[in-house]
C-alpha cells in the first residue's frame, strides 16, 4: 500500500537513477549467480549495508571528490590521465561500478575487477604540479585514495542514511575495505577510527590547495550532474557532499560562511528526501546479491550481531 502511494514520487527517482548510472551492457556481472557465493564481503558485513544507501555514497563519492583535490600527486593523475573536464560524471560511474563491483559481486568477478584496476593503475605514471614523480600504483597513494572515499561514504551514511552508526560499525567498516585496497596494492591502510585519526594527521602536511586544485573544484562546481525530480538542483548533491568534510578539508578548500551554510541547508534537504530515496531503488546489485546468498534484503537495514 505504502510502495503504491508513493510511485508518483519514487518513480521518477528510479528513472533517473538508472540513466545516470546505468547497468552494464549485456554480458556483464551476474549479480545472482553463483547461488550461495557471499563475494568478498558477505551478507553478515557491515560494508554491504553501508555501501547500499544511494544517498550516502553519491554526497560521499563527491565528498570524496572535494578530498581528492588536496592531494597533489593524486591530483595529478586525474589532471594527466582523464578527461575530467568533460566527465567529471563518468568518473563518477566508474567508482561507483568498482565499489558496488568489490562490494556485491561474486568472488571471481570481484577479484577480476581489482586485476583490471591493478593493470591499469600500473600504466598512469608521471610528475605532478611541484615537479614530484607519481605512479597510480604508488602504495601510499593508493592508502590516501582509499581512506578518502571511505571515510566519505561513511560520513554519507552517517549523515543521510536510515541507521544510527556506532564506533563499533564504523570500525567494523574500516577494517572490511581496508581489504579492497591492500589488494590493490596499498599498505599502512587503517583499520579503525583511531586508526584512520593518526593517519589523516599524519598526511595533512602534504595536503594543499594549489592552482590545479582551483580549475577542478570550478569543473565539480559546474558538474553535469542530472537530478530528479523538478526544483531538486545539482547544487543539493554537490553542497551535500561538502557538508561531509571535516573541518580542517573545509578550511584547506576556502570555503567561505555562504558555502557552509548552503551545505546545511543542502544536507537537511537530502535527508529528508533519502527514504524516496530507498523506497524507489529496491532492485540494485544489494538485493539482487542477497538473492544470491539466500537472505532477505530487509538485512540490509539491521547491522548484523554481534558488534
């Protein structure tokens, strides 16, 4: 009864869900087979509730966006070897493929997606804005990009998702897909809020708003980024994102009182529409992987015991 009430609203969100981030073509993933097979996480994990809030990890990806600009070596790598300026969105499909991939997918398929990353990461080398060397599959590098995206979608689902996180599920997480990166070849990667306390303090001082990190926030700022839903602008999922930065990324980014408070507004406004949200997509690769394992999805709104 609730589901028919709310088609005229969630309807359209699901429309525009899966042009923005459309499946595969045919011949990719099968989410539902091999029956029984829990991937590289399981139902019992936490990273599967995490990683199947829509709201949570789209402002975190973007959060993670915002990060990623601080970095100059891994900002480099995005300036060199991308078309960033015209597809800024593809980028982030392709996260969103790889992390719904390592996430959901069966185990094989999984791992072939961390191969594919690994072969291509081996090929993105080159000197970035302060004339330092950098390579895509520099262990240190890979820790930053990791922790950044991470600590995003973690902060998304604390700020937009339908359950309350504790430091036990945040643990939990960290040490989960810290597993993602070390197979992609990172090291020192936290497992813990604590953990990831000490490694932020100990990068920040090579952290820095350079003229490179400029031109790649006015390309986010201006990002294509279709929305549902009339009145619902692009700037909602982008202030969102940014209201999930700690403070010491908000400061090193210039954002101004205006901006802080566009962000507040922005993130009360997402969340209040998140349970849209999750009544419209009811079909994606978490369901179709609990059917796979042979549990009910409504798993996925329960964290699992013990914690």
């Amino acid at each position: 009864m609730l589901r028919t009430l709310l088609r005229p609203a969630t309807a359209p969100i699901k429309r525009w869900v899966m042009t923005a981030f459309p499946k595969p073509p045919s011949g990719g993933i099968d989410y539902e087979h091999p029956v029984g097979d829990p991937g590289l996480f399981g139902p019992n994990s936490v990273t599967w509730r995490i990683h199947n809030d829509f709201c949570g990890m789209l402002a975190g990806g973007l959060c993670a966006l915002y990060l990623q600009t601080l970095h100059p070596r891994a900002l480099a790598g995005v300036w060199d070897h991308s078309n960033f300026r015209e597809d800024l969105v593809g980028r982030l499909r392709r996260t969103t493929t790889f992390v719904g991939g390592t996430t959901y997918a069966p185990t094989a398929d999984a791992q072939a997606m961390i191969e594919r990353v690994r072969h291509i990461h081996a090929k993105v080398t080159g000197i970035d804005e302060a004339g330092v060397p950098y390579a895509a599959d520099d262990p240190d590098l890979l820790t930053w990009v990791h922790v950044s995206e991470m600590a995003s979608f973690l902060e998304g689902f604390r700020a937009y998702g339908p359950m309350g996180l504790t430091d036990a599920v945040a643990d939990a997480y960290f040490n989960e897909t810290r597993r993602i990166a070390e197979a992609l070849g990172a090291r020192d990667v936290p497992g813990s809020v604590a953990a990831l306390d000490d490694y932020v303090r100990s990068v920040m001082p090579t952290l820095a708003y350079t003229e490179r990190t400029r031109v790649v926030l006015e390309v986010l700022a201006d990002l294509d980024l279709p929305v549902p839903l009339a009145g619902l602008s692009r700037d909602i999922f982008l202030h969102a994102g940014a209201f999930l930065l700690p403070p010491w990324a908000s400061e090193l980014l210039r954002r101004t009182p205006a901006d802080q408070v566009k962000a507040r507004v922005a993130a009360a406004t997402l969340r209040g529409m998140a349970p849209l949200f999750r009544a419209a997509l009811t079909d994606g690769v978490a369901t179709r992987s609990c059917h796979r394992t042979g549990v009910d999805r409504r798993i996925l709104f329960t964290w699992p015991r013990p914690l």
